[in-house]
C-alpha cells in the first residue's frame, strides 16, 4: 500500500522531503550560529567573528556587555568585522552596537566615524529618542562629525511639532548636561512648546525652565507664557496631585525654585483648610501625608507658643534697627564735613537693612500662619479616623492602623490639641471591634443589579388601595345618579361589582397564604425579569430550587358566570 501510495504521488512525497529537509538546515544554521557565540565567548574561538552578520556582531556585542567580558581580542575583532561590512548595519543595530561598546568602556574612533555615514543615510527612520542617544554617544567620545550633527538638528526641527511633552523635555535636558546652546534651534523649540501649551503638566513646566535658566537663554515672552500656564495648572490641581507633584519634583535633574516654592505653598495651605473627614478623603493615604509634614517639620498645634515667637521676633528686630539707626547718627555727627561718600553709603546699608528686616518679619508672618494650621489638620485627621474605624478591614477600605491611631494620638498630646474626643472614638472602636473583623460585612454595600438566585424582598404598591378606592367611588357615583332612569342597568352593573370584589377578595387571600418560597418563585418568573438577558449556569452550587417552575394549585376556585 506504501509502494503504491509512492509512485502515485511521487512529486508530492519529493516535495515534503526536501522542505523538511530545508527547514532542518535552516534549524541548524540558527543553532550553529547560538553555539558560535557561545564558543567565541567561552572557549576564545575568534576565527568564528569573521561569518558573522550585522545582526550577529551586534548581538555578540550585547552578550559580551551583558558577561563584562574584558577581552580586547574580541572587541578589536568585534570592531574591524563591523568596520568592513558597515553598509550592511541597520540604524538600531549600529545603535546598539556603539552603545554596548560605551557601556564597556571602550573607545574606538574609526568606528564612531564609519558609523556616522550609516546614521546620515538612514536619518529619516530615527525618532526623537534615538537623537538623543546618538548626541550623548558622540559627545561622551568627543567625536563631533559636522554632517551628522547638522542632519540631527535638522530632524529634530522637522519633527518639532508632533513632540511628546517628555521628549521636550529629554531634549532640553539632554543639550542642558552638554551645554548646547545652539539658539536657532532652542528658538524653534520655545515655539512649538508654546504652540503646543496645554500638552505640558506643572512637572514638565519646572524641568523645561530649570534647563532653559541653566542654559542662560533669556526669552521674556516664553517666559510670561510658561508663567501663566503654570499659575493655572497649580488653581486646578487637587490635592493628591500636588503631594505627587512634590515627591517627583525632587527626582529631577533641572527645576525651577519658584515653581517648587509655589507649589509647596499651594500644598500647605489646601492642606491647613483640612475642616472635616471629607476634606482628608482626597488624599490616597492621609498617614503618608502625615508623616511627610512632621519629617518636614511643618506641623504645630499650639498658637500661643506661636504668638509668642512672634513677638519675641518682632521686638528683637526692632531693638536691632534701633541699635544701627543710633550708632550711624552718631557717626554722621562726627563726621558731617569729611565723610559725605561714607554717610551715603550707611544710609543705603541701612534701608538695605530694613528692607531685609521687614521681609524676614513677612516671611516668618507666613510661616507662623502656616504652623498655626497644623492643629486644624490633625483634628481633621482625627474624624476622619474616627470614621473610617466603622469600615470592614479589606483591601479596597482605607482605613487607619493602630500604629497608626497610637502616633496620631501622640502627636495631637504633644502639640497641646484639646480636641481629642474623635481620636479617643477612633481608639476605643478600633479596640471594641478587634481592628474591626467584628463589624458586620452584612450591612456593607451590595450590587442592586439583577441577578439569579439573589434574596429579593417582595413588598405591596402603596398606592394600589388608594387607586382602588378612587375608582369604586367613581362607578358608585355614576350609578347613584342614573338609578332612577336605568334599573335594568343597575342590575347589571350591581353583579358585575359583586363578581368584580369576590375576584379581588380572592387575589387578596391567595397572595396571603403564599408562602415566601412561592412568592421568590413568582418574582423571578415576572415579565419584567424575562425581558433582560439570560446567564444559564450549570454548576452543582447554583440554587435549583429558584429556578424550577412554579407548582400548579390544583383546588383552584371555579371562575364564575353569570
């Protein structure tokens, strides 16, 4: 049957052996090029390089850089084989080749120079970020060819206005380290970032001017831009943000410090307004928060010892002024014909003085305004806690530790806060209940959406009695007025009340003696509940009972003719 089968179909049998038969030396190309590598690394087999692609040389590369191998055979070898078949690299594959060679360490300028031809011919495939791996490449070498350089400008111009917020950014960080200040291009630049003004968030503002100022470019108009956008986006930021805002706003390699200063102001007074449980729920975790501003040192409850240092402030600078004010009088007296520069020269020093003084007397005004709301955010805290004890301890709940109430605690004792009545709630709920486990899950929030196999409570339409009413009154009224006229009428009508009430009389009793099974049967068999989509589940768990049909009553009452 084998033979048969054979010649019959001969090409085809012919055909599947050789594809196999290719794919099998495809298989052990890419097998002997992995063992290659392996050998080239381990055993020192340089003569293996010299057959390798592109693509190899450069994935060699990666796995030397990756193993720290040293060997400077290898990497010379590395080098020259690439060097000669250079036309047949990739843009990326160069990139990562010059790359593994600068995390090595290892500096060869021939390459760099030969690769620079593959980089100007390929220019149009390369993105924001690959210019800027390729500028920081070039420059740690000190390799600067002139043709690359200006085709990278060029690119970056070209792709100007389709630029991230993050890649503005990654640029002008990266030509602030090199101190690049090519100002047609940083021109350019400004402009489509002001084009482009609502992309940019406060943390992309502050990195923007800090490398901006760095450079010494003096742009007004940018400047009054970027202000403005920056006062609206601090108006709009909720508090969560702000405190994120700050925490990545010192990772940052260029900033401005009035933008950091702003924000820190914004922070602190959204967060001294703190007034009740509501106002400490925006924050993700209300305790990071807290210890933030006591590591800070920005938290202070007690206002007369503020008051206090105020004025011991206030009258120590006085008595200073006073003290300067007296001894240059004395010293313009004894020298009023001689000395007319330096009596100049005093009195500036002297208003510079006093405009130093008052500016220190504002700024510390603000400081102890600020510390005064400290005592407003931990009571705030406080009823937040005491709140929160209420909530089932699970994942999705925020809700205070012991540690958490203990340090709260300690904190509103050491500031001299007298309104310790919510934190005291807070501990003693938190102590009563266990951390909460002995709070009931049953009360907790459930999903309202239909479901089956769900407890549904079954409850009678208010209004259906007074319906009833109303309606019985109406026929009752237009019979009273044509009694007199229509007696046969009135015959008819009489026993057709008659069966009318005995009907709803025996709705009533039936729907009375059903029992609860019954009327969760009848509920989920309704008209309404059939008309949304049906989930048929046929596991062992689900509850049969509910969804079985509803029992025949099998002694109904005969309906009546009349």
């Amino acid at each position: 049957m084998l033979k048969h089968v054979f010649f019959c179909y001969r090409w085809r049998a012919e055909y599947g052996w050789v594809k196999s038969r290719l794919n099998f030396l495809c298989g052990a190309s890419c097998y002997s090029s992995n063992i290659n590598m392996d050998k080239i690394i381990d055993e020192n087999k340089y003569e293996y390089i010299k057959n390798l692609r592109s693509q190899e040389l450069r994935i060699l590369s990666e796995n030397c850089c990756v193993k720290k191998v040293d060997d400077v055979i290898i990497w010379s070898e590395i080098c020259r084989h690439s060097i000669e078949k250079y036309n047949s690299f990739k843009y990326f594959d160069a990139l990562l080749l010059l790359s593994s060679f600068d995390k090595m360490n290892i500096v060869d300028k021939s390459l760099y120079k030969t690769f620079s031809d593959v980089f100007i011919k390929q220019i149009s495939y390369l993105k924001p970020e690959h210019f800027i791996l390729l500028i920081n490449l070039y420059c740690r070498v000190n390799i600067f060819p002139r043709v690359l350089f200006t085709e990278i400008f060029h690119g970056i111009i070209k792709y100007c206005n389709k630029l991230y917020p993050d890649e503005y950014v990654n640029l002008l960080t990266c030509f602030a380290n090199l101190k690049i200040a090519n100002k047609d291009l940083i021109k350019t630049l400004c402009k489509s970032i002001i084009k482009n003004i609502n992309l940019f968030d406060y943390i992309h503002l502050t990195n923007i001017v800090g490398a901006l100022r760095s450079l010494e470019i003096t742009d007004d108009i940018f400047y009054y831009v970027i202000d403005q956008k920056q006062l609206k986006e601090l108006k709009f930021l909720t508090v969560q943000e702000i405190f994120d805002f700050i925490k990545k706003i010192k990772l940052l390699q260029y900033s401005w410090k009035l933008y950091e200063q702003d924000l820190m102001k914004e922070f602190l007074f959204k967060v001294y307004n703190f007034k009740n449980e509501k106002d400490v729920d925006q924050l993700d975790d209300p305790f990071v928060c807290l210890n933030f501003l006591v590591s800070k040192g920005l938290l202070q409850g007690n206002n007369n010892t503020n008051i206090k240092k105020k004025n011991n402030n206030k009258k120590n600078n006085n008595k200073k002024n006073n003290n300067n004010k007296k001894n240059n009088n004395n010293n313009n007296d004894n020298n009023n014909d001689n000395n007319n520069n330096d009596n100049n020269n005093n009195n500036d020093n002297n208003n510079n003085n006093d405009n130093n003084n008052n500016n220190n007397n504002s700024s510390s005004d603000f400081i102890d305004d600020i510390n005064c709301g400290g005592a407003n955010f931990l009571v705030a805290l406080s009823k937040w806690c005491a709140n929160q004890v209420y909530h089932y301890p699970s994942r999705s709940t925020k809700r205070p530790t012991s540690y958490q109430l203990i340090k709260l605690y300690e904190l509103m004792k050491e500031f001299n806060i007298h309104n310790s009545d919510f934190i005291e709630k807070a501990i003693y709920r938190f102590v009563i209940t266990r951390g909460g486990l002995e709070n009931n899950r049953d009360k907790m929030f459930k999903p309202t959406s239909y479901q089956k196999g769900r407890k549904y409570i079954f409850t009678k339409d208010p209004q259906i009695d007074h319906i009833n009413y109303e309606k019985n009154k109406e026929h009752s009224y237009s019979h009273h007025y044509n009694l007199k006229d229509h007696t046969t009428d009135y015959e008819q009508q009489n026993m057709h009340y008659q069966t009318y009430d005995y009907n709803d009389e025996h709705n009533m009793n039936q729907q009375k003696t059903l029992s609860e099974k019954h009327k969760r049967i009848k509920l989920s068999m309704e008209k309404k509940t059939q008309n949304k989509k049906e989930t048929h589940s046929n596991s062992r768990y689900c509850n049969f009972k509910l969804r079985q049909r509803p029992k025949r009553i099998k002694n109904s009452p005969a309906p009546i003719k009349v």
